[in-house]
C-alpha cells in the first residue's frame, strides 16, 4: 500500500471511530430533533455533518494556544465570522474556560430582527453535535424584572447568526449547560449597561459566564484597522465599563455590536470581574492579504483576579509597630535626644521585602519623605537608614528640629512582590503600587495615591510625568515598568 493510500485509510478510519464514539454519546446529535428551533449556519459557517464538525472543534483544540487567566472569569468576548476565519480563535477562548466552573452561560449578539431586545426561550437549541437546553427560567425572570423594552421571540425562530455559531463550541466545551441567547440591535450604551446589571442582579449565587460576540471594526484600510482597535484594547484592559460605555457612546471605540460588549463585561463587573485581558487578536488582513477593507477579531476575557496573585502580607503588625518605633528612635538619635530601642521581634530580619519608603508628617502636611528600592541589607537596617534620609536629607524639606519630633508622624511602607510587567493591564490599580524608570529618572507611586478615575494608560503615564518623563515614555521599550504590593504602618498620634 503507497504513503498515500495509508493516509487515506487512516483518515477514514478515525472518521469512522468518532462517528461510533457519536452514535454512542450524543446520538440525538445525528438527527436534529423536531421540537428544537431551527438552525441558519449549518452547513455554512461550520459543517452541518455531526462528525465532521467534532473532528473539526476537536481538532482545533488540541491545536489551542497556551493561555491560560489566573483568577475567575465572569465574560467572555468572541468573533463573529466562520469557522474558516475565526474556529482557531474560538478554540483558544473556549479552553482557557474550559477548566472554569461555569453554572450557565448568557450569550449577547447583534440581531437583526431585535427591537432592540429578543430573548429566545422555549424550544431547546440544536447543533449537529447535540441538543442545548435554554435556561428558559432566567429568560422569564429577566421578561418578568427588566425596566428595558423586551421582546419574547417567536418558539420558531432561528438564532441569529452571531449566536449560533456559538452553539457548537458550547456544546464541546460544557456540555449540557443551560444558554439564554440574547439579540440585541439598537440598543444604546446606557441601556446595553443597565441589561447587564439585571442580569447579575438576578444572578443569584450562579456561576454565570457571560459571552459577547462581536467583531471590532471593520471596513478600514489595515492601518485604520488595527490603530482603531488597539484603542478598544488599550480601553478593555483598562478594565473601567464606564469608559467603555462612554468611549462607545462618543464614538472613540468602535464594535460591530457595542451593546453586547457592554453588556457582557457590565454584569461581569457586578459579578466581581475586576480584570481584562485579550487572548488574541487577528484581522481578516492578516489572513487574506487584502489590506484595504479589513475586520478586526479579537478574544478577550474578563475575569477576578485570584487571591493567589497578592501574596498574603508578611510582616505582622507586632513587626511593622516595632519598625516604626525603631525609625522614631534613628530620629531622636540623630538629633541627640534620647532614642528608645524597641525590642526586636524574631526572625523579623528573614522577612522577604523588596524596598522601604517613610514619610513624615506635620500637621496633616507632609514634612519629608524618601525611600529605598533593592535595599543590600536587612530590613532593620533599610528602615533606620530611610529614617534619617527622610528626616535630614529630603531636598525638598529643611532637617526636622530638637522641636519638630514631638509633633511629627510617621508613615512607613513595606514594598515586596516587586516585578517587571509589559503592559498596562498586569497590574491592579488601587491594589499594586508602580515605579517607572528610564537612565537617571524614576518614580514611583503607591496605590493610595493613584487617581482611580484614570484607567491604567493614563496612571502610567502619570507616573512617567513625575520622573520627568514624557506620558507615553513606559511603552519604550528602554523603560522599565515595575509592579508592586504594598504594606503600610501608621504611627497613632
């Protein structure tokens, strides 16, 4: 027998296995049953033969990226194209998912019979690979509860098709979970948000994933392209649904359905998503070499970042009290006054730590304030060299006095879990602290100091500002963006 003819027989031959396999596990999957609603992609947007299309999904999955999220993810943002152009992207999304504990799944989709709103409960979906139960009982709930205008669909209506072609994928990857589809049309961004806040609201204690399927822009040249899509990008990870909702009511961000969006990352949002990260991003002009009228892709997932991400604190409170009072005690020495030596506690010198910063107050102002990053020594002997860097030697302030030390206060933060990061989504503005430097010039900022009505473009940018940089200074290359936990000690006086 040739090469050839060995291949082919081995083609047929695994054909034949999933076809048994299929018989065996989804049998209603070979005959699409009669009280379900009809399909309008099959055939077109995927293979309408059950086998072909699980060797397909298969397939693809196995051949998936390795991405993976830390934490838990509440929405889930998909193309909306063939599985000619898009199954690849869709199979990376769906296995960084796939190990997620998901209750059901709410699925938003530009619908061009919608208006602007059709939930589509009663008959179950069906797939060439299987049968869909809807969550019939959400829908109604939603039906029951919504201050937006709703329409019930007609039981005998198809899926658009933004929704559809979703089904499959679906089924592959969880199986038998409950689906409401939504079709959505000209819904506005206000609207789109307060759907997306119903439906957390009737969420109850369900894991719900929450997945909008919609392409970016489309119709540019590839340049305009990929310029107006990297500011949806830049937005999404930013993670702020206000500005979304406001950069697509202006028009500074663009979708092929802005409502599903919204929507989905809203109610992810009230669910307790804090984080937004795109998986992959592709356009049609990467893919067919036409750069004049081209589509944007993206995957991107909105998830809560996992407690494991900020390790749990390590100095104790008996040890941040004792660095305090030791800071106090390098003071009055300096000064000549008597410094009291507190006692140490144990193995406070072994405590993991990556800098030290103290500030001083007077009268609620701040009279002076230095620190130290990679300090080479132990953290007594950081904190005891920041004191009196701090007190007599801030450029900004003149020395404290013999008379200033009984009205001082002092603040004293504990800088670890210091790493480098690439972009403005790896940190978590209000939770992680960052320093920026560039040659001779750095600056750093702790989280209670950030302006959380920025997203983080914006705070980098800041933050680059205060080095004597210019704002857009942490994308180059030669920049480093450094990201940091932060504990902090209060003197009570």
């Amino acid at each position: 027998m040739s090469r050839g003819a060995k291949i082919c027989f081995q083609y047929k031959k695994r054909l034949v296995i999933y076809a048994v396999v299929l018989l065996l596990l989804i049998p209603e999957g070979l005959v699409l049953a009669e009280d379900t609603r009809p399909l309008c992609c099959n055939g077109k947007d995927y293979p309408s033969s059950s086998v072909a299309l699980y060797y397909q999904i298969e397939a693809l999955a196995k051949s998936s990226s390795t991405l993976s999220i830390s934490g838990e993810a509440f929405a889930l943002i998909v193309p909306n194209d063939s599985y000619l152009f898009t199954g690849h992207l869709l199979a990376d999304a769906y296995t960084v998912l796939s190990s997620q504990q998901i209750d059901r799944i709410v699925l938003f989709g530009y619908d061009p019979s919608a208006d602007p709103v059709n939930i589509y409960i009663g008959p179950d979906l069906s797939t060439p690979i299987g049968i869909q139960p809807l969550d019939n009982d959400l829908g109604e709930r939603l039906l029951e509860t919504s201050r937006i205008q709703l329409d019930k669909s007609l039981s005998d209506a198809h899926l658009p098709r933004s929704l559809e072609i979703q089904l499959p994928f679906i089924s592959y990857f969880f199986g038998k979970r409950p689906v409401l589809p939504i079709g959505l049309s000209s819904l506005s961004p206000e609207e789109a948000a307060d759907l997306g806040r119903e439906l957390a609201a009737i969420n109850g204690e369900n894991r719900t994933l929450f997945i909008a399927v919609s392409n970016l822009s489309r119709a540019f040249d590839i340049g305009t392209c990929e310029s107006v899509d990297n500011t949806f990008i830049c937005a999404f990870e930013a993670f702020k649904p206000e500005r979304l909702i406001a950069g697509f009511a202006d028009g500074s961000l663009v979708s092929e359905s802005p409502s599903a969006i919204i929507a989905a990352v809203n109610a992810a949002s009230e669910c307790g998503a804090d984080c937004g990260k795109v998986l992959r991003y592709e356009n049609t002009g990467m893919k067919t070499g036409d750069h004049q009228k081209v589509c944007g892709y993206l995957t991107a997932v909105a998830f809560r970042k996992s407690e494991e991400d900020f390790p749990p604190s390590a100095f104790s409170d008996e040890g941040g009290k004792y660095l305090l009072a030791l800071a106090r005690s390098e003071i009055e020495t300096e000064l000549g006054l008597y410094g009291a030596i507190p006692q140490r506690p144990e193995d406070i010198e072994k405590m993991p730590f990556d800098g030290v910063h103290l500030k001083i107050y007077m009268d609620g102002k701040e009279r002076g304030g230095l620190g130290s990053i990679f300090p080479q020594k132990p953290v007594s002997r950081a904190v005891k060299n920041v004191a009196v860097s701090s007190a007599f030697y801030d450029p900004r302030y003149n020395p404290i006095t013999p008379d200033e030390i009984g009205s001082i206060k002092l603040k004293l933060f504990l800088i670890s879990n210091m790493h480098r990061i690439d972009r403005s989504a790896d940190f978590v503005a209000g939770i992680e602290g960052i320093r920026i430097r560039n040659g001779s010039y750095s600056a750093l900022v702790f989280p209670e100091d950030m302006d959380l009505s920025l997203d983080n473009n914006d705070i980098l940018g800041r933050v680059c500002l205060d080095a004597g940089l210019l704002s857009g200074c942490w994308r180059q290359p030669e920049t480093e963006v450094w990201a940091f936990t932060v504990q902090i000690f209060e003197e009570k006086r």
